[in-house]
C-alpha cells in the first residue's frame, strides 16, 4: 500500500519538476533580479543594516524577530540532509544549482516579503499578519485562489515538510550501534511528537525559548566546525570546485537524465532548503513592525542566502573536502556522518546527531508557526479551541508517523507538495509584482534624500490597504 502511495505521489513529482517546476523559478527569479536591478547584489549591505532596527511600536515584532521565525523553518533538516542527498544523488556540480536558485530565489522572495508587508492585515490589539492568501485576496480579488494556497501550505507544513523533517531526524541516529530499525523509529518518533505537542499546545515556552537560543548557537558552531574539516583538507578545496563547476555544465548528463541531473537535485533541494518564491516566508515577513515594507522584503533576501549561500555551502564543502567521495547509497545523514568521522573519528557524527536534533525540532515548530495563519484566512476568523486541539494533536501524529515513513515517501511528499506552492505563488507575484517594484523605487529614492524611508501606499497608486495611510 505504501509502495503503491509513493510511486503515485513519484510519478506526480516527477512530472511536475521535468522541467515545468525549475522553469518557473528560474524564470521567476530572473524576471525579478531584472526589474529591481539586481537588488540582492545592489541592496546587500542595506538589508543587513536594515535586520538590526527597532520596531515602531514597543509590542511590535522587530526585523530581526520575523527573520528568526522564518529562519527556524528555512534553517533546518535541509541544510544537511537535503544538501547530502543533493550531491549523493546528482553529482558535485548539484552545489552550483543550488547557489544559483539562491542567487536568482533572492529577489523572488524579496517581491513575496514586501507583497506581504504592502497588504498585510490588522490585528484586534493592533498587530499584523498575511502572507500570499491575503495578498491573493487583497490584489487579485480571488478568494477562492487564496484559500487553494492556504490549504496547500498547511498541507506542505504541518504535512509533507514535518514528515519530512522527522524522517531526517530519525534517520540520523541509524548509524549508531543502539539503532534497530524494527523499534528506534517508533520510539524516536513518539519523543519528537510528545516534545512538539507540548510546544504547541500551550506548555512549551520555555522548551521553545532554549532552542530559540541555541539553535543559532549551534548553527554558527556548525559553521566553524564546517570550517576546521575545510582548512583540515585545504588541498583539495580547489579540485572541489572545479569539480563543482564541470560537473554543473555537464549539459550531456543533464539533457540525458534531467530527472537525476545536477541541476534537478540543486534546484528541487535548494527550493526545500532556501523556500525561495514558494510563499511560506511571507507570513512570517508580514509580521513585521516595520516603517516600509521594502525593509522586511531585504530581510528576508537576507534569509535566503544565510540559508543556502552560507550554511548549505557549509555543509557542501565540509563533505566534499573531508576525502569521503559521495555515492547514491550514502545519501542523507549517512553521507554527512561519514565526512565527519574520516575527519573527528567518532565525535563526528555525535555532533551532526545533536545538530540535528536541534535544527529538526525548530523546523517542525517554524513549519506549524504558518499553518495558524492560513487556518484564520480559511474560516475568516480565529478557529475555536476545540478545532485547534485537534489540529495540533493530528500535526503530533503526522510527526510520529514522519519517523517511521520509508525515505522515499517522505522525500516525494515534500517534494510534491512544495510544487503545488510554486505552482500558484510564482504565477500571483510575477501577476502582482509591480507594487513591490514601485515600493523598492520608493524606497530607494527616500534613501537618496537621506531620508528614513517611511511608506504611505496612496504614493505607489495601492489603496484599501489596513497600513500605510
């Protein structure tokens, strides 16, 4: 029944990637890096600037917090596993397709964030929240298309992404010598699930505050021991790259097997890493208290290459310098511990186990963080707490279950469903994308006055908005 589901869900992907997916994204990103004159490259500097102000109001949500919530869903299980699978599966030259969907991914989620921020919606006690469903509704006039979006991003989340991410997790321990395949998954799964249903059922503050704070511990750890095993083997560095960049021109291999090309697996496991142009992002962008919202769409470009550009490269170059040559049967966190092991013997895939556990846990939490939104979009206001408690007692499940799940489903899940968000988010903002254009002008244009750019919509001809008056 399983294999049945999985070759189904497979031969959907399949078609959905070969190359309609990669086509849109790249396009998409293209389009965008064009029309805001390369503003990932011209406006680096500013978004880095702009991550460290203050919000307006006291309770308010800074920059930096908005980049944090999305950052712990971007920051995650695909950083390692995804990145491993990348180069197990299509070569060296995956890590060149995977700078490039970050690269051209920038300006597409710097459109989707300041959509967001443009028509994002007023809260009782003044706050704000939105994303893609309500700047669908807002712009397009489409509920309907709002609600299909919403309903596929609860499902890519709380579904496909939290199936995925407990997989990956469970799956890091298998090399060790107390892992049985008949019981340590079950047992695995049933902590992750307990542990996620006290966060999000009310009892985890304090749970969800620790790892808050070492999870960018121990992501800037994981960078500098990426670091040591890189300057450890520095002599094959250049071999590296050259294999990277040969191997992601290999246009033979790649026409002769898209499917299992390079290309296919940087794009499909940077998009899965980075979220870039999938809209998942912008609800947490939309949060932000901010004086315009070219501000937080700068924020979250930045995300995108702290993501990819730096920790994915981390782990990218880590591996391919540790002297472990990548093969399809190593693929996921076998691959990774491997390289570590050649280079810190045991210690090495200890500390990929906690790094993991760490990123796996404030994934499922990041991922849930945008199903509540989506919910109060669906039923057009806050759900009862009855429906919420089941809700979050079936997420508990799907992460239980995510555990147990063979490698292949849980992968082609994600997969699948991450296509449907792209397939309606990349269309509506390439559709409605003038309004972030005209904000960026805007913004820029204060700037050159020495201004603090402020935003008021009437200047960019965008009304009945709950901000910017």
């Amino acid at each position: 029944m399983i294999d049945a589901i999985d070759k189904v869900v497979n031969a959907v992907s399949s078609f959905l990637y070969t190359p309609w997916i990669i086509i849109l994204l790249l396009f998409a990103g293209l389009y965008f890096t064009v029309r805001t004159k390369f503003v990932q490259f011209r406006l680096f500097g500013e978004s880095i600037r702009v991550v460290t102000e203050k919000p307006t109001e006291k309770a308010g949500i800074s920059s930096f917090g908005a980049l944090m919530i999305s950052t712990a869903s971007r920051v995650g299980t695909g950083n390692i596993i995804g990145v491993s699978t990348a180069i197990c599966c299509g070569g060296y030259g995956a890590v060149f397709w995977m700078w490039i969907i970050a690269i051209l991914g920038g300006a597409s989620a710097f459109i989707e964030s300041t959509l967001a921020q443009i028509f994002k919606k007023r809260d009782k006690d003044g706050s704000s929240y939105g994303g893609p469903a309500y700047y669908i509704e807002a712009a397009l006039h489409s509920r309907w298309l709002g609600v299909i979006f919403a309903v596929c991003l609860i499902l890519t989340y709380a579904g496909g992404y939290n199936l995925l991410a407990s997989y990956n997790l469970q799956s890091t321990f298998a090399g060790f010598s107390f892992y049985s395949a008949s019981t340590t998954p079950y047992i695995i799964g049933a902590i992750l699930a307990v542990l996620f249903a006290v966060c999000v059922l009310g009892g985890g503050k304090r749970l969800t505050k620790i790892t808050g704070v070492l999870v960018p511990v121990m992501g800037a750890f994981y960078v500098i021991v990426s670091l040591i095993v890189i300057f450890m083997n520095l002599r094959l560095v250049p071999g590296v790259f050259a294999n990277i960049f040969t191997q992601a021109f290999d246009f033979k291999a790649i026409f002769g097997g898209f499917a299992g090309s390079a290309m296919m697996y940087g794009i499909k496991r940077g998009l899965y890493s980075n979220e870039a142009g999938m809209g998942s992002a912008p609800n947490a962008a939309a949060t932000a208290d901010v004086s315009h919202p070219v501000k937080q769409g700068l924020v979250q470009m930045l995300s995108v290459f702290i993501d990819t550009i730096l920790i994915c490269s981390a782990t990218a170059l880590m591996c391919l310098c540790s002297g472990v040559e990548p093969t399809a049967e190593m693929q996921g966190a076998p691959y990774v511990q491997a390289s570590l092991h050649n280079v810190f013997g045991a210690a090495g895939p200890v500390f990929i186990a906690i790094a993991m556990s760490l990123f796996a846990f404030t994934t499922l939490l990041g991922n849930y963080y945008y199903c509540e939104g989506c919910l109060k979009f669906i039923m057009k206001r806050s759900p009862s707490q009855t429906f919420m408690m089941v809700f979050r007692i079936v997420a508990a499940l799907i992460v239980f279950l995510g555990a147990i799940v063979s490698m292949g489903l849980a992968w082609d899940t994600a997969d699948l469903l991450m296509a449907l968000l792209v397939i309606i988010n990349i269309p509506v903002i390439l559709r409605l994308g003038k309004p972030a254009i005209d904000a960026l002008k805007d913004y820029t244009r204060q700037k050159k006055d020495g201004k603090d750019p402020h935003f008021k919509a009437a200047d960019i001809g965008v009304e009945g908005t709950d901000f910017w008056h």
